[in-house]
C-alpha cells in the first residue's frame, strides 16, 4: 500500500510539472483561499483560543451596566467582603505616576492595586515584599513596588534597591518589593507594562459610588463560576438596601470570566470574518474543481487505457485525489506563509482596538493551532476540491471512450453540467461578499459624512499629567490652566486653546446621574448622562455653535456661583415643556464619596450636539463643568486618574508650531508633554475598527470577484473548445459570427444570473449578521444591512466584470474557421 502510494504521488509530481500553466494556476487559487482564511484563524486563535495566562479561576467582577467592568469603591468594599464565594479580591487602576530625580523627569505607568493583586493575577514578587494590610488603609505608609524590568532600565539592577525612597508625583514612597510582571496583568492592562504599583488605599467604610477602577477576584475552591453569579445576582439586594440609588435598575452583581469582559464586544465580529473568508475558500475550491473537471475532460482516454489493463476504480479514483492533495498542501504552504505575513502587515498598520493581539499584532502568531488549522484545512480542501472530479472521471464508461477515440465532443453533458454549477455558486458567494464589503464601505463613507458637531482641521491635543500633590486642590489646578492658556493664546498662529480631563471628542468622558434642584426626575433615567470637565474656549476650539444663553469664562471659578452648561439634546429630553435656563442641577445623585461636596449648579448655557464618544453613537446628553469649579475633592481624583488634554485650534496646519506650544506647557507645568496628536489623528483612530472591517471584507469581496470571473472565463473558454466542432458546422451552415457571440453570451450570462440570484437571496438572509457593524443612526447617511443601493449596485457591477469574461471567449468562437474545425475533428 506504501509503496502504491509513492508511485502516485511520483505520478502526479510528473503529470502536474508536465502542465506549469494549470498547477500555477490551481496552487495561486488556493493560496489565495487557505491563505486569507489562515490569516483570519491566526487573529481568532489569539483572541478567542489561546489560553489566557491568569490561573483558571480567575474572574472579573462587575454590576451588570452597558458591558461596563468598572466597579465603585463602596462596590469593591462590599464584594471583598464576600469571603464565601471570592479570594483574593483586588482593585486595580491603570494611570501615570511623574518620577522625578537629581537627572531625571519622566512618566512612569503606574498601577493602583489593593494589597490582594499580585496573589490574584499570579505575579512573583522576587526580592522584598507586597503591599501588607496596613500599607492599603487611607493614611497609610507611602510604599512603592517596582517591576523588574524598571529595576533594570532605571536602576541598572541596583542589589540595594529595597527600602530607598523615590519622588512620584511630588510625594516620597519606599520601595518594599520588586515584581516580575506577567503576561496576565498584561492581558487587562491596555497601556504597556507598569513601571510601579501603588497600594489603592480604599477606605472599607466609603460611600463612594464613583465608578472607575476594576475588580477581580479568584473563585474559592470548590466554587463554580454558575455558582458565583447565582449568588452574587441574589446579594444585590443587600447593597441595593444600604445604598438605594448606587444601583440602576437592572443592576445586578456578577462574576464573569476574564476573556468575556476583554471580547464581548468583538466576538460576533471575528466569527462573522472567520464565515467570510471561508465563503473565499469555498470559491477556491470551485474553482480547483473547476480546473480538474477541465483537466479531467483531456485526460479520458488516458484514463479510460489505465482501467482497460486492470487498474479498479477505486485505484483511478485515489490516483486523482492525490494529485489534488498535492496541489491543496502547495497552496497551503505558500497561502499560510503569505496569510500569516499579510495579517501581520496589516495589524502593524491598524489593530482596530483588538484586545490580546498585542502592540502592533505581535501576539499573532504562527503557534501550532495555526499550523494544525492550515493543515487541516489544506487536506479538507483537497478533498473536497477533488473528490467529484475523481468521481466523474472513475464514473466514465471504458468502451465508449475507447470507442468515441478521445474526440472532445464526448466529455459528457453530466461534466458540463457540474462545471456550471460550480461557477454558478462561486457567483453566488461572490455576490454575498461583495454586498457585505460594499455596506462596510458605505459605513466608513457615512462616518466622515455626518455631522459631527464639532470641527477637526487645524486642531491639536497635548496631554500633561498633572498627578502631583501641589495640584490636589482646585485652586492650583485653575491657576495652571488660566497661566498656561493665557500664554499660548498669545502665540501667533493660535486661535483658540482650552483645557478639558479626559473629554476630547470621541475619546470618552464620565458618565454621571443628576437631579433637578428642588424637582427630582424620579421617573427619567439620568445614568446615561455625559460628565465634561473644561476650560474656557473650549467650544471655540471645536467650533461648538452656542444656541442659548452664554458660554464658561474665566469669571466662573471657584469663588463664583456654581454654573454647568448642556447641550441641545439633554435640553430637549429633560426639559421638553420648560426653559432649562431657569432650573439648577445636583450632579453625582446617590454617588456620595467625592461627589458629596457637588454644589447645585446654575444652567448658563446651550449649546449643540457632537457625537462625543464615536462617529457611529448618536450624541447623547452631555453636561459641561468649569474646571476651575470642580469641589477640591473630585480635582483630587480627576488628577489622580488620567493626564490632562491641552486643545489648541491654529490658523494653519498645527505640526509647525508644536515645538512653540509643548515649550509653552513645559515651562508653566514643569512636566513632560505626552500623547500629541491632531484632531485628524484621533478621529482616525476612533473609526480603527470599521476602517477594519471594511480593509478586510474589501479583500475578501475582491478576491471573490477574481476567482469568480476567472472560473467564468475558465468555464466559457473550455467550452468553446469543446464546442468547435459544433460551432464550425452552424458556420458552415450561414451562422453568422454575431449570431455566435450571442448564443455564447447568453449562455454564460445565464449562469451568472442564476448565481446573483442565488447570490443576492442568500445576502438578503446573512447581511443581518452585519447590523451591529453598520452606521444605522447617520440619518440621511444611514446604512441598513439590506440597503437598495448596494443590493442594486453590486449584481451591475459583478455581471459587467462577468460579461468581460464571458466576451473574450464568445468573441474568440465567433472567429472559428468552420473548414479548420472540421478538418480538425
């Protein structure tokens, strides 16, 4: 049996070197196929697949809110004491820490952690020790804990390093440990690796409802993780009774596992990538298929002499197969290598905010599921590609083929017939792709189209972390911000600059609950209200129209009455029947903690609407607060929790006066100016994902549309061939050559009908899987998943590139010399 099976594969090595034209072709045909879904597996695998490097019990703990895993203190404090089910409850928050020496200032990536993480995220302390218990109380010791790789970088590996001091953001902390950070703490961080971790100091009798940090925890042994969020469901009631407004509604407590809180959101996503590229492969193996069945019509007599001395038909039929195995492992090795590298390339480019698959892509790797992957599916489509052209091959009559004399007219119709059916369902899938990229197109056109509410040209952001003690008070905070603006106002070419935490368009703000003084809305949920803290000029920045009443100056701080602005949307939702102007507000209801100092605030202003947190979200109703008002406990926090946004408008393009405005901020702040990057780059950033979607599905739509007019082309050209014979008699007959490019067009074009047909009800079904990734909220520029102009525009322009197929072919039988074609029969 070995030894049979080496004279087949030694056979078909002979035969496919003997026809260079029709093994390039084939072997190119899969390896677009099993490259591109190769590629596809390889960021599936690092997403969905690969292990997770926390221990097994691992769980993420969150109330149950719009997929949003941030957990209050006062949460925190009340899950930690759920010893029954939890170990290791850990806070951790990720922000930057200012690290100042006698040679040196620079940002360090801080980590904010309870005392139980490294325990839970299984990191090795190796040398000194953790945080202990009196270290994570509020007041306590300020100690530091070093990663390993900073005790490098920074410290040249100093042996004495544990128990010297070092100034972060203006306070001194001691050194107790160093630890080895792991992939785990990685895998949740989105930053880079933390330089130092900082003990969180939580106070167990907070009423803090602020939700902003993560929670996680291990399982107790013997606990099941169905267990865990039973009974955590069933404690929410306990915390909704101490605190009655800390919960929505539909709030409930829960433990779900690590790899659902970082791919909830993007899960649909790859599985609907992983069905398109396979719709690819299915092409490609039409196509092979396509190419056998041709090769096969050539090879009758050749194989009808090998079954006259003795060889069976299961003998032919192995003998087939394994030439197209040999032809799927050839397109397997060339389309892996040629997928894994042009994933690569193209994750290097944009990552589309992919969790797990590293900077850059550099987590997608070539592991051996990849590998067993491309090996499996290269023998799958070998098989699958050539098991019914073998079949038909083995299925030919000995005597009539020997008899007929290997003439090209006795191919069979039921050959034929598979041929066409083959190239009608690679019209069919192409269509379905092809409907699928074009609405992807369609939605990243919409995203730069609609009305944003805000302008981006000629505006630049500069961040400065001002996480430091002699900025804890607000009053610090406003003077840098009124010093700082003051002075790159004057810098010619500025046109306006402002100041903002945290709430540049389209890279998030807070969301905070509030009531209206004196009349509570007990019956509106006001969770989903947008929290803005800004300077003034800020909507001269973006060019935000003022539609009522005044805007923030300088005038409102902290020594003036307590004012907030909103927009048209919250005016309209809250205030349908009365005039907003006349009403003052309480923000942070029920929040308690740092918000219990927030003043009633006087409306002072309307303004219009922007789609603050993405291009595809319709604009929501958003609050906007003078920084200089801010009670000193929340300035506190917000300078603790992330860097501060510098937004500078400029009469030209603003890469020629950064040197002008970073020099400005570092002589104000002292600090280092990170992150700058214009309002162009942010927003290119913010439609990462869709530009994605619609790269990756334009691919797979025009590979499709390749291999389909290229079976086309292969099916009408074989049948000209077939057909010579026929076709010189009817021109012997007074045919003429149109009359014959009619017939032969009609006939192709009747095949492709059938496949958009087919094509286009399949994309009626499957385009539905797209919903969640389409621009539906744009209004005039709205994309549905069955929208007519795409519907109506793919099938014109898959049939005009399938009547260039189809037309060389017909014109070339227009042109048999009758005489010839008989004499050659």
């Amino acid at each position: 049996m070995l030894e049979s099976l080496w004279l087949d594969a030694r056979y078909a090595v002979r035969g496919l070197r003997k026809n260079p034209k029709f093994t390039l072709t084939a072997i190119a045909a899969l390896a677009i196929g099993i490259g591109a879904t190769t590629a596809i597996f390889s960021v599936v695998n690092a997403v969905l697949l690969r292990p997770l490097a926390v221990p097994a019990d691992f769980v993420v703990l969150r109330s149950t809110q719009e997929d949003c895993c941030a957990v209050s203190p006062a949460k925190f404090v009340y899950l930690r004491s759920q010893t029954d089910l939890l170990q290791d409850v850990s806070a951790f928050h990720t922000s930057v820490t200012l690290y100042r020496s006698p040679q040196t200032v620079e940002n360090w990536q801080a980590v904010q952690a309870s005392r139980e993480v490294f325990r839970c995220f299984g990191m090795s302390i190796v040398e000194g020790r953790g945080f202990s218990a009196e270290e994570d109380q509020p007041g306590g010791p300020l100690v530091a804990v070093l990663s390993e790789s900073l005790r490098h970088r920074r410290f040249a590996d100093d042996p004495h390093l544990i128990g010297k001091q070092v100034s972060l953001d203006g306070k001194t902390y001691t050194v107790v440990g160093v630890v080895r950070n792991r992939a785990a703490i990685r895998e949740f961080n989105s930053s880079p690796d933390p330089d130092v971790y900082l003990p969180f100091q939580i106070d167990p009798h907070t009423t803090d409802q602020g939700d902003y940090f993560d929670a996680v925890a291990r399982l107790r042994p013997g606990v099941t993780l169905a267990q865990a969020q039973r009974r955590l469901r069933e404690s929410t009631a306990a915390f909704r009774a101490r605190y009655p407004e800390a919960l929505a509604r539909r709030e409930q407590f829960t433990a779900i596992t690590p790899r659902d809180s970082l791919v909830s959101d993007i899960r649909l996503l790859l599985w609907v990538l992983l069905g398109a590229v396979g719709m690819v492969l299915l092409i490609a193996c039409a196509n092979v298929a396509n190419l056998l069945l041709a090769r096969a019509g050539s090879r009758r007599r050749e194989l009808a002499i090998r079954a006259a001395i003795g060889a069976g038909r299961h003998r032919v039929i192995r003998q087939l197969l394994t030439e197209s195995l040999l032809l799927a492992a050839a397109g397997g090795a060339l389309g892996t290598s040629l997928g894994y590298g042009g994933i690569r390339a193209l994750l290097s480019v944009n990552t589309a905010s992919l969790p797990l698959v590293g900077h850059a892509g550099a987590a997608v790797s070539m592991d051996w599921r990849v590998l067993a992957f491309a090996l499996a599916i290269s023998l799958a489509t070998g098989i699958l590609f050539g098991l019914f052209p073998a079949l038909e091959s083995a299925r030919a009559d000995v005597h009539s083929v020997l008899q007929d004399g290997g003439s090209r007219t006795g191919a069979g119709l039921r050959l034929n017939k598979g041929r066409a059916a083959l190239v009608t369902s690679e019209v069919s899938l192409a269509v379905v792709l092809l409907i699928g990229a074009a609405l992807l197109i369609r939605t990243f056109v919409a995203l730069y189209r609609v009305d944003r509410g805000f302008e981006t040209r000629n505006v630049v952001t500069l961040h400065v972390s001002l996480a430091n003690s002699k900025y804890a008070k607000t009053a610090a905070t406003a003077a840098v911000t009124r010093d700082s603006l003051d002075r790159l106002r004057r810098l010619p070419g500025v046109a306006a600059a402002s100041m903002t935490w945290c709430c540049v368009p389209l890279e998030g703000d807070a969301d905070l609950p509030f009531d209206i003084a004196g009349q509570p809305l007990a019956d509106l949920d006001t969770n989903d209200v947008g929290w803005e803290t800004v300077a003034p000029g800020f909507f001269d920045v973006f060019r935000i129209p003022l539609l009522r009443g005044r805007a923030l100056t300088d005038r409102d701080d902290f020594r003036a009455p307590a004012v907030v602005m909103i927009n048209e949307r919250m005016a309209r939702r809250f205030w349908p029947k009365r005039d907003p102007l006349a009403d003052r507000i309480v923000i942070g209801r029920g929040l308690g903690g740092k918000f219990q100092a927030e003043p009633p605030r006087q409306i002072v202003g309307i303004v219009g609407d922007t789609r603050d947190t993405a291009l595809n979200d319709s604009p929501r109703p958003i609050l906007y607060v003078p920084l200089a008002q801010l009670p000193d406990s929340e300035n506190a926090q917000l300078t603790r929790e992330q860097s501060f946004s510098w937004v500078v408008r400029t009469a030209a393009d603003p890469r020629a006066l950064l040197p002008a405005i970073e020099e400005q901020l570092r002589q104000v702040t002292g600090l280092p100016v990170t992150d700058v990057r214009t309002m162009d780059d942010v927003v290119s950033k913010s439609t990462a994902r869709q530009r994605f979607n619609m790269v990756v599905m334009t691919i797979f739509g025009g590979a499709a549309l390749l291999l389909a007019s290229v079976g086309i082309y292969g099916l009408m050209a074989y049948t000209v061939e077939q057909r010579k014979r026929e076709i010189g008699i009817r021109m012997a007959l007074g045919a003429e050559g149109c009359a014959v490019r009619r017939m032969m067009v009609r006939q192709g074009m009747t095949l492709v009908g059938a496949g958009l047909l087919a094509g286009l009800a399949a994309a009626f079904v499957l385009t539905r899987l797209l919903d969640q990734f389409l621009f539906t909220t744009a209004g005039e520029f709205a994309v549905t998943a069955r929208d007519p102009l795409v519907f109506s525009g793919v099938p014109v322009v898959l049939a005009a590139v399938a009547l260039l197929a189809i037309w060389a072919p017909a014109r070339q039988a227009s042109r048999i010399d009758p005489v010839e074609a008989l004499r050659a029969d």
